[in-house]
C-alpha cells in the first residue's frame, strides 16, 4: 500500500515537471517572425547560414537592425563585421536555419 502512494507522488510530481517545462517553451515559430522583423525584414537579408550555434547572416543594411531585440529573445551574442551579423544562439541555430526556409 505504501508503495502505491510513492508511485502516485512520482507521477505527480512528473506531470507538474512536463507542465512546467512546456509552459517555458516559446512558439518558435513566433520567434522566427520576431527575429525576421529584427533584422530589417526579409528583404533586408541576402543570405543566411548556419554554423554550429552560429546564425551568420548578411544584410543589406545592418543599421536596421534591433541588436538589443535580438538579444533580449535569448541570443547569447553577436558579432557585426561589415555588413555580416553572427548571432549565437546555441542549440536552436539550426532549428532556425529550418524555420526560414519553410517560410520563403
């Protein structure tokens, strides 16, 4: 009998896990939306690519671009050379990468 409750516990306590981890997890799609807009919008990007957790992509005018929009969506850094922006994004750089592609 005792062991039926510990059981109980445990299954509870994993559900309120599972609930929790999912409610922290964003649209990603969203996010890519955001990230587009971020950067001066689809037409302000010539190309894009993916390197490990690196987004590289190059822009037409990095003026437009809102650096502190893109770090406050979670990126962990950004180097701008010239008209290229590297953004660090961790694991979720080539999820990304995926996401633009399904949209254009």
């Amino acid at each position: 009998m005792e062991y039926i409750q510990y059981v109980v516990i445990i299954l509870i306590l994993l559900v309120i896990a599972l609930a929790i981890s999912k409610s922290k997890r964003k649209d990603f799609k969203i996010e890519v939306n955001k990230l587009i807009d971020c950067l001066g919008g689809r037409q302000n990007i010539i190309t894009y690519e993916v390197n490990k957790s690196r987004f590289m992509v190059t822009l037409h005018d990095i003026s437009v671009v809102n650096k502190e929009a893109i770090q406050k969506m979670g990126a962990q850094g950004m180097v701008e050379i010239d008209n290229q922006l590297k953004i660090i994004l961790g694991n979720n750089a080539k999820k990304l990468k995926k996401q633009i592609d399904d949209l254009k």
